[in-house]
C-alpha cells in the first residue's frame, strides 16, 4: 500500500541522510553571514572583532582580511557541498519513489 512506501526504508534513509546535510548548510550559512559582518566592518569601520584578533594575534588590516577571506571561502565550499549532497539525496529519494509507485501499480 502507499501508506507501507511512506514509511518504508528509503523514506527514513532519506530523513536521515538529509537531517545532518540540511544541519550542516544551515549552521555554515549562519557563520557565513558571522564572517561576512566581520569582515564588512573590520575593511569599512576599521574594527576588527575580538575574535579575529585573537585568532591572528595583529590588527594589521591584510593580515585579518585574508584571515577572513579563507575562512568565507571554506564556509562557502563547506555549503556547496551540503547542497550537492542534498540534490543528491532528493534524486536517490525520487528513484525511491518512482521504483516504489511502479511496483504498487504492478
């Protein structure tokens, strides 16, 4: 029945699969939107937070910006790569479900 194809095993492969990819890009977006802040105010007010100060031990202004360069630019591969395996995962789900509507059909 389609109530046994809803909760059937491709079905929970999924939420599980998926649940740490979308908790994934959803904490990297988070701390994208941190970084970027930072990095707006430390080149535009000349205010570097604690934080990257700390971590690079200078207030020097390429020395930060660079700093926080990398760290956007991972955050920003981290998140392309949370959305691929998500695509991924909806395309495997689609197959599921595609295999599993035919063989009720059937």
């Amino acid at each position: 029945s389609s109530k046994n194809a809803i909760i059937g095993r491709g079905n929970q492969a999924y939420v599980l699969a998926s649940a740490s990819s979308y908790d994934e890009w959803v904490r990297n977006n988070y701390e994208l939107q941190v970084w970027q802040a930072y990095l707006k105010t430390g080149t535009e007010q000349k205010h570097w937070a604690k934080e990257i100060i700390r971590r690079t031990r200078r207030r020097d202004d390429i020395i930060n910006t660079r700093f926080v360069q990398k760290k956007i630019n991972r955050l920003t591969t981290d998140i392309t790569r949370a959305c691929a395996t998500s695509s991924e995962l909806q395309i495997q789900l689609s197959t599921y479900w595609i295999q599993t509507t035919s063989e009720l059909a059937n």
